[in-house]
C-alpha cells in the first residue's frame, strides 16, 4: 500500500490525508492554481480535517472528521469539488473572525461585484462568461470578507478556477464554447474547470463595491438592473450566509453594512453571456463606494452554559420581556434579530415585530392579546390570540424574550 501524503493549504489549521490518491495531485494542482500548499509524506501533529482515499475502481471516497456521517464516494472531479467546499468550513474553523458567503465576486473596476448565490440562479455560469469577457475573477462558490481596522470590508480572493456547469446552456454563443472546450482544465460529465479564465491571486483583496441579486427567467427577456430595498439584498445575504463560527450579531451588522452603504440590485436575465456582456457595460457598475462598519458594538455572549441548556417552554401565565443582548435591525419594513447566543438570525414578520415591541416592558400574553386587539378591531379577538401565542413560543424557543422575573439586567 502507496504511503499516505498530507497536504497542507495556507490558511487553514489542519491538513488533509491522501491514501492511494496521489493521482489527484495535478488535479488539485491546477483547480487551485494559486492557493499555496505544501506536501509531505510526515505525517502532522494536527488531526486531519479530511481525507480522500483512492478506490481500486478509479473512484475517491472523501471522509470529513468534523462531520459523523458517512464518507461519500466520487469520481476525481466531483472529490475535487466536493473538497473545496469543505476547505472553506475548515477555513472558517481556522480563522473564526472572518465573514463568509454563499456567493461569487468579480472585479469590475477597482471594486468587487458580489452575486448571492440562490438555487438555479446560474452564479456560476454567468461567473464563467464574465471571465470570457476579461473580467477577473474572486471566487465563483464562496467569498470570504475581512473587517479591516478603519472599518472597510473587502473581499479575498480564494485562488480557486471558476467552475462550469455542464453542458453549457443554449443560447450561448459558438465563441464562448470554442473557449470552453479550448480550456484544459479538468472535467467530468457535470463540470469543468476553467484555467486560462482570469483569476484573481489567492490572498488578493479587494473592496467590496455592489451586491447584485440574480433572477434567471427560463423565457427570453432583455437583462437588466432593478434596484432593490435593503431587506431584500439582507434576506439573500444572510439566507446564503455559512460563517456559523461567527457570532450572528456580528454577521447582521456586517450584512446590514453591506445592503446600507453598497448599491443594491437584481439582475433579471435568461441567458447567462449576455447578461454578462450586458453587466460589463452598465454605467451602474461605475465608480463604486466603499462599505465600512463603524461604530459598531461587539454584541453580548451568552455564558457557555446557557448556550448548553434546553430554551424553557412558554408559560401563558407569565410576564415575558426583551431578552438583553439581541442585536436588531429595522430595515425597509423589515426586522432582523440575532440572538445573544449569536446562532442564529431571524427575520420577524410584521405580527411578531410587533409582539416584539411591546415586549420592551414586561407583558403577558394576555397584555399582547388585549393590546393588538385594540389595535386591530378588524381581526377575530380568537386568531389574534391564537397568533400572539405562537409568536410568544416561537420568540422563547429562539431565546429572544425570557420570563421578566429572570431578566438579566
């Protein structure tokens, strides 16, 4: 049996464990062009985060050790990509103060451009077609964004080729698919990687300039930019958001930074080319601004052993208040808390915004019930109340409010 060799990736704490999987090497190689990394047949004194071992029918089984569940087995591409994903958890891990998203990010100027992932959204296409017109890519998956010292926030680039979905969609020109077939990089039936796009160097940072929400219609239409409100851009950012090692206070105020001072828009398109070349000419993505936290307080952690216990169950009989250390946002007409534990973001709706306020003095459900009775003499008195109860057990089990008679003060 071939030795195991470790690779270890700058940036990231722990290595991961090749066994009879050294032919991923060039792959590895060339998908990763510019993320350093070492190897060595050593074996380290950290634990592996992860390890891909080769299967005597060409296939590769990934194993993660942060995570119980069964290994699961690939061809060398899809191991490559199933890998990378699992760098950036482990990225995460080895520097908790970073922010991270769901998105990809492209240079247009001196700012990034970032595109909030969402499910057949075709990031990554329209990520790969901007690369064909000469825009440099960041990262086309996940986007790591550092808070520097005067408050800028600016996106890293995480030296990874972007990623085409196979087959290219229709409607994409001869052209473009003369330059993907051209590429070298690896491939399989479902993706490519593309070498020769440009690429950012890993490590190179960049402000953060606009936040652009994609909308792929399956009907042909003319691309365009629709500005949107700021919840909007909050609710993609934050739905896509995986930096879970950072405390949701933190993450709410860095989103609510970005949709406050960034411009914010959807991008309504069909066919991924020509929204890129649409997007590569519009004045809107001109002399962007700078996003900046300032100001901002660190919010409260809860102690480790009240993370550790069990939310108590509603009580209808009590008094309910505010819980102290939650960190709030009133955007657009849209409320945003996250919890002191910092686990968690939550977006109210209207009823339970409501609730919430009250909830800044003592109340009991009964008080709730009376009050928004009052207030809303249109609705049956037995949906208001039984609306304020779930708000009441959905506002407790998120550790939100707390029996007055505990509050911390």
């Amino acid at each position: 049996m071939a030795a195991a060799n470790y690779l270890s990736y700058a940036g990231l704490n722990a290595p991961v464990r090749l066994d009879g999987a050294d032919a991923l090497l060039p792959l590895l190689s060339t998908a990763l062009p510019s993320w350093p990394v070492t190897v060595s047949d050593m074996a380290p004194s950290q634990q592996p985060f992860a390890s891909l071992r080769g299967q005597s029918d060409g296939m590769y089984e990934i194993n993660v050790y942060a995570d119980a569940s069964q290994a699961r087995r690939w061809d060398a591409v899809n191991v490559v990509c199933d890998f990378v994903a699992e760098m950036a958890w482990e990225k995460l891990r080895s520097q908790p103060d970073l922010l991270c998203v769901h998105a990809a990010a492209v240079q247009f100027g001196d700012r990034l451009v970032v595109f909030p992932s969402s499910r057949r959204a075709g990031k990554s296409t329209l990520t790969c077609a901007l690369a064909h017109q000469g825009q440099t890519v960041f990262t086309d998956d996940y986007l790591f964004i550092d808070i520097a010292a005067d408050g800028a926030m600016n996106g890293t680039a995480n030296g990874i080729a972007p990623r085409l979905r196979l087959p290219v969609p229709d409607g994409f020109s001869e052209v473009f698919n003369r330059w993907a077939t051209a590429d070298q990089g690896p491939s399989n039936k479902q993706y490519k990687y593309l070498t020769e796009a440009p690429l950012a160097t890993g490590g190179a940072s960049l402000a953060l300039g606009a936040i652009v929400v994609l909308d792929r219609q399956d009907e042909p239409v003319t691309p365009r930019l629709d500005p949107i409100d700021q919840a909007t851009a909050m609710d993609s950012m934050i739905i896509q958001n995986f930096a879970r090692s950072l405390h949701a206070g933190i993450i709410l105020q860095s989103i609510e930074t970005l949709t406050a001072n960034l411009p914010t828009y959807r991008l309504v398109y069909h066919c991924g080319e020509d929204a890129a070349a649409f997007l590569r000419s519009s004045e809107l993505l001109h002399d962007l601004p700078v996003a900046k936290l300032v100001d901002a307080k660190p919010p409260t952690q809860a102690p480790l052993e009240e993370l550790e216990q069990r939310p108590m169950p509603f009580d209808p009989v009590a008094a309910y208040v505010q819980r102290v250390g939650a960190t709030e946002s009133h955007i657009d007409g849209a409320h945003f808390l996250a919890d002191r534990s910092g686990l968690a973001i939550h977006r109210l709706n209207s009823g339970s915004a409501a609730i919430w306020r009250l909830l800044a003095e003592p109340t009991s459900l009964q008080d709730v019930v009376e009050i928004l009775t009052v207030a809303f003499p249109d609705t049956k008195p037995d949906q208001i109340a039984a609306d304020s109860l779930a708000a009441l057990q959905q506002l407790t089990a998120a550790r939100l409010i707390e029996p007055a008679h505990e509050a911390t003060p």
